[in-house]
C-alpha cells in the first residue's frame, strides 16, 4: 500500500521511529494494527451500547487519510 506524508509527517515519523528504535515502516504496521484491532474492539462495544450505531456509514478512502494523518500529526 503506498501513500504519501507531507514533508512534515515524515520528519514526524522519523522522529517518533527514531525515539521507539524502530524503521518508520514498522511503527506504520504497528499503528495500523492497533487502529484495527481496537476498532473492532470499540465498534462491538459500540454495537452493545447503541443500536443504532450499526447503522453509520464508513468512511471514505479521503476521510481515512485525513483521520490517519492526523493521528500521525499528534
């Protein structure tokens, strides 16, 4: 999967995978994953608690870059 990071991510994300002694595609894998599987965690949770929660919509392909980006900004 190829995507593109502003220069600024980048530097962001050399930094965070500098810090965690890891290369930059490792600490992405790790953040996909935990985004994936605490997902499904909170969408079951969701599920339980509200009902009609089964009922959104999923993001676009444009709304997930950002959100990711963002997360990556943070």
């Amino acid at each position: 999967m190829d995507f593109d990071l502003t220069p600024e991510q980048r530097s962001q994300l050399e930094l965070i995978s500098l810090h965690a002694g890891k290369t930059p595609a490792q600490v992405l894998m790790e953040a996909a994953l935990f985004l994936l599987e605490h997902d499904v965690d909170s969408w079951e949770w969701m599920r339980q608690r509200s009902p009609q929660a089964c009922c959104q919509t999923f993001l676009n392909d444009e709304d997930l870059e950002a959100r990711f980006a963002q997360v990556l900004r943070r």
